[in-house]
DNA sequence: CATAAGCTATACCCTAACGTTAAGGTCAAG
DNA sequence: CTTGACCTTAACGTTAGGGTATAGCTTATG
C-alpha cells in the first residue's frame, strides 16, 4: 500500500511516516514511479511507533522497542528496563509541573484581575 | 555592567542573555570597545524572564509579561489573564503525562521482566 | 614590556519531531 | 486536455538556547 493509506490507517502524518524512514525505522520498497510502497508489516511498525509515541517514548526509544518488538528472543526484562526508565522520567516531570502550576495558581489567587495596575504576579516575578 | 557580571547575577548564561537581546526583550549599549554595557533596569529584566521561564513561561510570553512590567498603566487583569492561560496549559499537560505513567505502570506490572520473550509492553504496542 | 589568562564579540552548527511551503511528477476521471 | 488527488524531494521553521571556532580586548603576572 502507498504512504498515503498507511498514514490514514495508522493515524499519523504522511510526513512522520517518511520521517521515520528518514530515521530506519521502517522500510519501503519502490514501484516503478518512484512511489513508496508498504508491507502490512511496515504498517503494524507504524502504528507501533505511534502508540509508543503517544505513551511518551522518544523516536530513539521507540528504535529500541522495535528492535526488541522484531527480535523473537527478546528478553521481556530488557523491555520493561526501558519502560521503567521512561516511567520515572515522566513521574519526576509530573512532579515538577505540579509545583510549576501550583506556584502559579497561588500567585493567581493573590491578583485581584482588575483594571489598576497593582499586580502580585508582576511583583513576584520582579522581585 | 558587563554581560558577564548581569549572567552571574542573574543567573543565566551570557549566551542565553544575547538571545534575550536578539529577541529585543531587553536592550544594552555599546562601549568604546563594542562590549555590551546594561543598566541596573536591564539585570532586573533579565531576573524577571529568568523567574518567569522558570515558571514555564515562553520567552513570548515573557515579552508579553516584560510589556506589562514596563507599563505603569497596565492593568492588573491582563497579566492575571496570562497567568491564568499558562496555568491552565499546565494543568492540561500533567493530567496527560499523569494518564500515560499510570499506563506505563500498568504494563510495567504485567510484564514479568524475565528472560523469556513474552512481554505485554510489546504485545501492548503491537496490538 | 611581553605574554598568558580571562572576558568579550560575531557567527555558524546542533538539538526533537516533525510542520510547512515550494516545485514538480503521476494517475484517473470528466 | 485539464483538473484534482496523490505522490516525490529539498529545505527552511519551530523552541530556547548550548556548543564551538575564531578573533579582539583587558588585566594580571613575571
């Protein structure tokens, strides 16, 4: 099948699929106008890399699942280790994110939002 | 005073105070030798950006904020209106990196992280 | 005084993951 | 024959600076 339908189908852009061919992580072959074609295997590699994407994993990652994803002697232990590196990052940047939004809606609360220009948020961030 | 005397002060790198320049949130003079002189009003503007990215503001946003800080008739509301989209965006993008690392703990728990092939991170991903 | 260390300048390349033109080739329908 | 939908490559734009190279200026030391 040709970019086009493989995008549609896996749900992503057709430039995010050439990207990734950019990138070696999946491969077509050529008709003779040049047209990319696809295996149903490149297209499960797609929708692949785009769940993983969506769970927060980097393209780099992601190489590396499907690394893993193509090799029938894998060892789940190698996966969940990726897994679990990328689900500490992202406690560590929830966490963050929170004391950020929090700092914020206590400097919120403190404005009065009217039409005076007597601001805490201004004088927080000026001080 | 110099770049490097308005970086140490403020805490950010000379480089990344050009760029503030570059991008006209803040301005300087020239000495005879052509080094950059800034005045006492420049570092605080530097400290402010530096708190407000900090705060997860984008350098335009921090323009924005910088425009307010500089009007003496700015109203209070308007700056409140910032802080109040900023916050939202926050609270939006942790309750997503919340619901992707309760996923990632879910599959984390599953997978049995041996040495054997099956692995419900990948069969996850490739379902 | 000469030299080295340290600070400053401009300028260009790099990041992540594509988005977005630009300019053009291919193919089926009307 | 033209239109429109689809495909191609190339290359710049995005964010917020970091890193590096080269060169000029200043200051401290021998």
């Amino acid at each position: 099948m040709k970019i086009g339908e493989v995008a549609l189908k896996a749900g992503v852009t057709n430039r995010a699929i050439r990207h990734y061919e950019e990138l070696n992580l999946i491969k077509s072959r050529r008709l003779s106008n040049n047209y990319r074609e696809y295996s149903k295997e490149a297209l499960d590699k797609v929708k692949f890399i785009s769940r993983a994407r969506k769970l927060g994993f980097s393209i780099d990652e992601c190489s590396s699942l499907i690394s893993l994803f193509d090799n029938q002697r894998r060892k789940s232990v190698e996966v969940r280790n990726i897994a679990i590196i990328k689900n500490d990052e992202l406690k560590r940047q929830i966490h963050e994110l929170k004391d950020l939004q929090k700092s914020l809606e206590w400097l919120i609360k403190k404005c009065p939002g009217n039409d005076k220009p007597n601001c805490p948020i201004i004088d927080e961030l000026a001080s």
